[in-house]
C-alpha cells in the first residue's frame, strides 16, 4: 500500500475532510460556480472527491456531478449520503468521463505522486474529459505563500465522532527537490492511534501553468483565494484555471 491510499484514512476523514462550518462550504461553492462558469445542469467532474463535501452539495443545487476518489472508505461514506452523484472509486491519473462542462481539483488534491510526469496525469485526464470551452480549476499550496508563512509544527483538536483527536503536523521543506515533507500523528486519550508520513511535490506557480499550456488549456488564469484575488506571493493558495479551446 502506497502513503497515498494509507494517509487517507479515517482520522483524516474525521479530523479534516467532514466540513462542520456550513458557511465556509457556501463560501467555497460560490466560488466554484463563478469561476468555472457553471449553471444549473451543468455536468461537472469532483477531482479527488474525497468523502464529497463539495460535490454532494453541489448535485442538490442541480448541477449534474461526478465524483472520483482512489479511497474505498470516502467513495462508500459519500454513497451513503447521496444518491444524487455519480461516484466512481478509481485512480484520477486514469479516469475520464467525457463532456464535462467544468471540472475542480479542490483542496491540494495534486502532487502526492513522484514525478512530475505522474501528477501531470490528473491535468490531462481534465482536459480529455472536458467539452470546448469547458473549464478547470486545480487548486494547490502556493510555493511562495508557503516560504513566506512557514510553520514546521502544528497542533490541532478536533471533536469527532469517535471522540477527541489531537492531531500533530511536523512539516520540513526539502528544497532540492521543492517536496514538503510532513509527520502526522494523531492521538485519542493522550495515545497514538495513527501516524503517516506525507510527500507531496509543491509547484511553483509557473510550472503549474507550462503544464497547463503542456496539455493544451488556455485562458489561463492565476487566483490567491476564493474572493478572486490576483495571485500574490503572500497567498497561501494558487489557484490555476483553464480553458479548453
């Protein structure tokens, strides 16, 4: 089993990807909506769906939605709170599901693979999977926002339905090869009940839209936040959208 499939375990799903905060969910819908030019009906594709916090929401306000996730848990926990997505348990690199009018990889759902040419996989699974004109938004760590606001060590406690978790994150830069290297571990009653160690690739900002231009997208376009904002190097998060011409 590959970090990727081990890390995305309950704790996390518990801890971090059950969204409590319905306004901050609106937020992020809104968002979505304008920037990928979507109305009611529209087919749109959830990129590393996870347990379908956004694309449940997103199919009781009539849009059509897809989902794929690589992890059996989140696809079976998103089954079972809806029966008006279409969900797929399968690997994004691979996946295609053809005329979708716009597509969102929310929440760094990109960089967990080891070379570039496999995380570049997901971009052109988008673009294949997309109708003329179609739209996609990859969101993803901003390089420089990371630099900029570095913290090697966060705690966190989260009230959850198997009770308080506290959650640690020791995170170290490896520059050479610009990964971010990060510890988690969680625990229950002051014992640890899981522990994984992440790698995910960081892009620069500038590698993100050669490789949108790579795969064919144009208009492109690069955000900090979900208020519009041009990307900035204080920006935690950059945000890269596309068109399919």
């Amino acid at each position: 089993m590959s970090w990727v499939q081990a890390f995305h375990d309950e704790f996390l799903m518990h801890t971090l990807l059950i969204r409590k905060d319905r306004t901050d969910l609106e937020k992020d819908i809104s968002f979505l909506t304008k920037a990928l030019r979507i109305g009611n009906g529209s087919l749109v594709l959830d990129q590393c769906c996870g347990i379908g916090s956004i694309a449940i929401p997103l199919s009781k306000r009539g849009f059509q939605v897809v989902g794929v996730d690589i992890t059996p848990l989140y696809i079976e926990n998103a089954k079972a709170k809806s029966s008006t997505c279409e969900l797929y348990c399968e690997d994004a690199r691979t996946f295609t599901y053809p005329n979708c009018d716009g597509i969102f990889n929310w929440w760094t759902g990109f960089g967990y693979f080891s070379t570039d040419e496999e995380n570049k996989k997901l971009i052109e699974q988008a673009f294949s999977s997309l109708r003329s004109g179609g739209t996609y938004l990859l969101d993803i760590p901003n390089l420089s926002g990371i630099l900029r606001n570095f913290r090697p060590t966060m705690h966190s406690t989260h009230q959850t339905e198997m009770g308080t978790i506290t959650l640690k994150r020791t995170t170290i830069m490896d520059l050479y090869h610009s990964r971010m290297e990060k510890e988690w571990v969680y625990r229950k009653d002051g014992v640890i009940c899981a522990q994984h160690h992440t790698s995910v690739r960081i892009y620069g900002s500038h590698e993100i839209v050669s490789m949108f231009q790579e795969v064919g997208f144009s208009d492109i376009t690069l955000l900090g936040n979900r208020e519009g904002s041009p990307l900035s190097l204080d920006h935690l998060r950059c945000i890269c959208i596309g068109r399919k011409p």
